[in-house]
C-alpha cells in the first residue's frame, strides 16, 4: 500500500520540528563560543538535543518512506512537545508560542489518525 499524502504531510512537518531541534542546539555551541559563563553545561544540553532530534529526523525520513514502525516515535515525540507547548503556555507566560507550537503538534497528530493513515499503519485498504 502506498504511504498516504497525510502521513508524507505529518512526516515532513515532523521533520521541520528535527531541523528547529538542532538549530537550537547550534544556537547554544554559538552561545558558548561567545563566552558565556557554565559552557560545559550549555554543551551537555546541546549534546543531548543533537541526539534527541537526530532521532526525530530519522523517525520523520523512516516515516516519510512509507515505514510503519516510524509512526509511534513520531506520535510520542508529538505528545512529548504538546507537553513543551503547554509549559511555553503556561508557566512561562508565552501564549503566542505555546499555542502555536501545540496547534502545530496537534495538526500532525491529526493527520497521523485520518482514516488513510490508520489504514495504512494497519497495512489494510481504505474504505
């Protein structure tokens, strides 16, 4: 079966979100070649970025190739940052960005569970 248009659109999409990971973890290496203070940790967190939406791009490329198995890390990595989205919300009084950043996620959770992209993960033809 072929991999339907909403999940190349989810993937895609998922991968957009892998790019702003490691462009935020190259925007902290930049930080600490500018000489802030406690480097060590700011390379540490950018480190474990790296390694996170590496894992995102991959999942998002797999997933983008028709793999079945690539959609559940894409779906958690969703939940994962509905999470992110909700704090950027909440606690850190940035509505704009939590509500968008959540919208974006929910978008691609909703395009991983139209009824192609079920059938699909299911390996059985759409009605």
């Amino acid at each position: 079966m072929q991999v339907p248009r909403a999940v190349r659109i989810a993937a895609a999409l998922t991968a957009l979100q892998g790019v702003g990971g490691i462009a935020l973890a190259v925007a902290l290496v930049v930080r600490v070649l500018q000489g802030v203070p406690s480097g060590g940790k700011i390379l540490g967190a950018a480190g474990l970025l790296v390694l996170l939406f590496a894992g995102v791009l991959a999942a998002a490329f797999l997933l983008w190739r028709g793999k079945h198995g690539a959609r559940s890390p894409v779906i958690v990595t969703q939940l994962l940052l509905i999470g992110c989205a909700w704090y950027a919300y909440g606690p850190s009084n940035q509505q704009l960005m939590g509500a968008l950043a959540g919208l974006y996620c929910v978008a691609v959770l909703v395009l991983l569970f139209t009824r192609e992209g079920r059938a699909w993960a299911m390996g059985t033809e759409a009605d």
